[in-house]
C-alpha cells in the first residue's frame, strides 16, 4: 500500500499580502486566501485525500475546510503550530531588522533561532 502526502499552505491573509510575520497571530483569509483555498480543494479533490490535518491557527483550518468539504471528511486539528515570531509578529521584515538589527541578521543566519522579544 502506497500512502501519499500532499502538503498545502495556508491561503493569504491581510499579513502575508502586507509581507508580515504571521506567526501565531490568528487571521482569517482574506478574499484572495478563499479562492486559493477553494482552488486547492478542486486540485486536491481527485487525489481523494481520507484524512486532512490543519494546525489550529484559523487560517490553515480556513484552508483545510474546503478540501475536506469535497473529500466527504472532516480537519483534523492536530497541535501543528507555527513559529512564535513573538514582538516580531505583525512586523516587516525592514521594521524587524530596524527594532533589533543583530538579531534579524542571527535569526535569518541559522533558523529556527529564539523567539525574538523586547
């Protein structure tokens, strides 16, 4: 028995279109995210996947949703969770590296670093 695994990522956000740390702040797909999502589930639908994951993090669960609807089954949520970008979390990459330069350029050397915090 062959057992496939197809990972997708989670649909856009108003913080992946600003190009922010997500982390774990929790948005829900905005416009654009619905339509990749649903888009994934058309793609996914022939695959007949007999068990869809999600993190707990409403965005991916916004994501899982649709390919689970067309596979007949329901999210699993497993606790998947993304880094914890902490202060940065809602920050660009150039309002990151101006809060702490010597730490933007260590966590970009070797991820995954420390949390970064105040």
């Amino acid at each position: 028995m062959t057992t496939t695994l197809f990972l997708v990522r989670h649909g856009q956000t108003t913080l992946n279109a600003e190009q922010r740390f997500r982390g774990r702040r929790d948005p829900s797909l905005d416009s654009h995210g619905v339509r990749q999502a649903q888009a994934a589930a058309r793609q996914l639908a022939a695959a007949n996947p007999e068990v869809v994951h999600a993190s707990p993090l409403r965005r991916a669960v916004e994501t899982a949703r649709p390919i689970a609807d067309l596979a007949g089954t329901d999210v699993s949520v497993p606790d998947l969770v993304d880094l914890d970008y902490g202060a940065w979390e809602g920050l660009t990459a150039g309002e990151a590296e101006q809060w702490g330069p010597a730490v933007y350029v260590v966590s970009h050397r070797s991820p995954p670093s420390p949390t970064p915090r105040r």
